[in-house]
C-alpha cells in the first residue's frame, strides 16, 4: 500500500471541538499530513436528527475523500460517531473511526462514586451509549448532563468568560463535590476542561476518549501498513465551512496546544 502512505488522514468534528482530537492525533502520529474539517456553518449537530447528521457527515467525509484524497478519517465528534460511523463505514473502504464518551472507564474506575457523562442530547439518547451504561452502570452511578450551550460557546471562542462559568454553573451545580469523575462526552468538552473543574472541584477525575480513539487510528494504519515513512514534522490543513473560522480553528488547536 505504498501509494497511501503519502495520503493525509482526514479529521472532522461538527465544529472546533474535534481539535482536541487532532492534537492526541498529531502527538501520536508527529510524522503524518492530516486535514482538519470543522463544519461550523451547520453545528451544534447535538441538536439535530439522526438523519440529519448522517447527511452532514457524508457531506464532509465525500469532501475529504474526492478533494484531499485522505487514507483515514477520524470521526472526532461523538454525535456523529453515535449517528453516523456504522452507516459510513458500510459505504466506504478506507478505515472510518469513531470516538465515544469514555463512560466504561469512569465508571470502572470510580466504583459506587457518582460520575458525571456530560454530552450532547443526541449522545445521551443513542441506544449505543444506553446500552453501554446497561452494561457497566449497574449501581446508577451515572448522571446524565446535556450541555448544548457549551458547544456554541466553545465555537465562538469562548474556553474561560462569565458566560461560559455561568453556564457550567447552571448545569454542573449539583454535583460540585459529590462527583468523583466527569466524563467529557464532546470533544468540545476539553476546552472548558479548567473550568468545569473550577466548577465540580478539582478533585474530580477527568475521562474523554481522545487518546483511544487515536491510538485505534494508528492501529487501523498500522495494519494496513499506510503509517508514512517521512521523519519530518507533518502539516495541517485547517478548514471550516463557516466563513472565517479555518483561522478560528488554527488559534485554538495552538491555544489547546500551549495548555494541554
């Protein structure tokens, strides 16, 4: 497969928020290209239909595949992982991968602890993620928490204002110093990392499923022998289907970057 080891891998999220992906992607894999897609112009997709999600993320996974020519794409949005990855693998050859809320972990790990899942409401209600806490929630452990708003405050740059304390507040009060794990079930989510423990306590074990995710793709890679052979630092193309915000996108990689 020497033909694809060359080829960019292809990373996409609904908005900013799948940066958090590419930077675990970048420091396991220093070496390759990658493509980065934010499709701003349509988020939140959290909020949106099954279906509808579907729809975006064939729209920018064609994209990646007919104008970039990309040998891997990293679904780095846990909405479109839960709506769409099945669907998307079935119709395409190259290796598709998906990220989803770390929740397993948290609740292993934390045993007859309260764990906080904060996501989308369209993570929260997939069968996939209810299954998953079927499984291992035996104790109820787990509080669901819908955050809509902090994925639209994280795409207007907003990663520490009033507003965003304000809103973690609303949503997180309850549980400050009663949970022992927060799972950030949105890569947006890691954004406000700092301050949604300033909120909960700093005590609170942090779980996302950023670094898993990266490492399944340098294993599908790996196994179809595509890893590049260059030894120079790889480049990234930032772009965004909202007007402007491809610089937005490179600001806060550099920013999650500089504190991560």
């Amino acid at each position: 497969m020497e033909k694809y080891k060359d080829r960019p891998i292809g990373v996409f999220d609904s908005g900013q928020g799948g940066l958090t992906v590419l930077s675990r992607l970048v420091d396991l894999l220093p070496h390759e290209n990658f493509v980065f897609y934010g499709d701003s112009g349509n988020a939140p997709y959290g909020v949106r239909t099954k279906e509808e999600v579907y729809q975006l993320s064939k729209r920018v996974v064609e994209h990646l595949i007919n104008d970039h020519q990309v040998k891997a794409i990293m679904i780095a949005c846990n909405t479109a992982t839960s709506a769409a990855a099945v669907r998307l693998r079935a119709e395409y050859e190259l290796p598709i991968i998906g990220i989803e809320p770390a929740a397993k972990p948290a609740v292993l790990e934390n045993p007859d602890q309260e764990v906080v899942v904060m996501a989308t409401p369209l993570t929260l209600r997939e069968s996939k993620f209810n299954n998953l806490l079927q499984k291992y929630d035996k104790d109820h452990q787990v509080v669901k928490v819908p955050a809509p708003k902090l994925v639209e405050l994280i795409e207007q740059g907003q990663t520490k204002s009033p507003e965003l304390y304000s809103y973690l507040h609303q949503v997180l009060d309850p549980y400050a110093g009663k949970a022992s794990a927060v799972v950030l079930g949105c890569t947006h989510f890691p954004f406000a990392k700092q301050a949604i423990l300033d909120v909960l306590g700093h005590q609170t074990r942090v779980y996302d499923g950023a670094i898993g995710a990266a490492n399944e793709v340098k294993h599908q890679l790996a196994k179809r022998d595509q890893l590049t052979e260059r030894t120079e630092a790889g480049r990234i193309i930032f772009e965004n289907s909202a007007p402007g915000a491809s610089a937005l996108s490179e600001e806060l990689y550099q920013l999650f970057r500089s504190e991560n």
